[in-house]
C-alpha cells in the first residue's frame, strides 16, 4: 500500500492548476487572434487539412469567376445572335417583296432606301425576284440609286 502525504496531493493539485492554466491560457490565445492554428507544431493534420481547404476555396473562388465570365460571354453572343436572326428575316422580308410583280415604285424605293441603310452599317442584303426580267429591273434602278449591288 503506497502512502498518500500531504506534500503529494498538494504537488498534484499544483500540477493540475497549473494544467488547467496553461489551457485556458491556449483557449485565450486562440479567441483573441480568432485563430485555432497558431503554430504548425499546435495540430500537423490540422494546419495540413486548413491549408488544403484554403486551396480548395481558392479554385472555388475562380470556378464563380470564370462562371461570371462565362455568363458574359454567353449574353454578348446570345444579343449578337439575336441581330443576326432579325437581319436576316428581314432580308427574308426584303426578298418577299422584291419578288412580287406588283411592286410600285414606292416599294421600290422603299427598298432600295433600306438596302443603302444596311449596306453602310456594313450588312449584306439579298432580294430576289419572280424573274430575270425583274432582276435586271430592280438591278437597273439600284445602279440609279447609287446603290452598290451584284444580280445572280
């Protein structure tokens, strides 16, 4: 049987305290500097597993970047493309009503006033007509337009 003094639990109770002071005082550090990790020595696995979450949200970061971009670009072709689409039902348009015999000079003139539009904004327009005889009509009356042209 071992014998217990009162020099041994005085020692034991001093070496608790001082335990329990120590880790209070740890606890302190890390809420003060709101940092778990202080040192590398502190949690080897820890301080490994942070800086790999701190890469991940990184590459995270710039996935939502590149995703943003992404939208961008996407918007900017989306609107390109939607010009596109009403350039060219309207050259659909233009090609309708180039191709009936009974337009009138109005219509005519209509039209040319609108391929000059789209020509100087640097837009191709094709208009057709019911005949070769109607082609090199509407042909003549663009070439007195001024309006630059080509008859297939």
């Amino acid at each position: 049987m071992t014998r217990v003094t009162q020099s041994m639990i005085s020692r034991t109770l001093l070496a608790d305290l001082h335990d329990v002071a120590d880790r209070l005082a740890r606890t302190q550090r890390k809420l003060s500097s709101g940092k778990e990790l202080e040192r590398p020595s502190d949690n080897p696995y820890g301080v490994s597993r942070a800086l790999q979450l701190r890469d991940e949200l990184g590459q995270t970061r710039q996935y939502r970047r590149n995703a943003a971009e992404v939208n961008s670009w996407q918007t900017v072709a989306d609107t390109a493309l939607r010009q596109v689409a009403d350039h060219v039902l309207r050259a659909r348009e233009l090609l309708i009503q180039g191709a009936t015999d009974t337009a009138s000079p109005e219509a005519r003139q209509a039209i040319a006033t609108e391929i000059k539009a789209r020509q100087e904004k640097g837009q191709p327009v094709l208009v057709g007509t019911v005949s070769i005889e109607k082609s090199e009509m509407l042909s003549e009356f663009l070439t007195q337009q001024g309006i630059r042209h080509e008859v297939l």
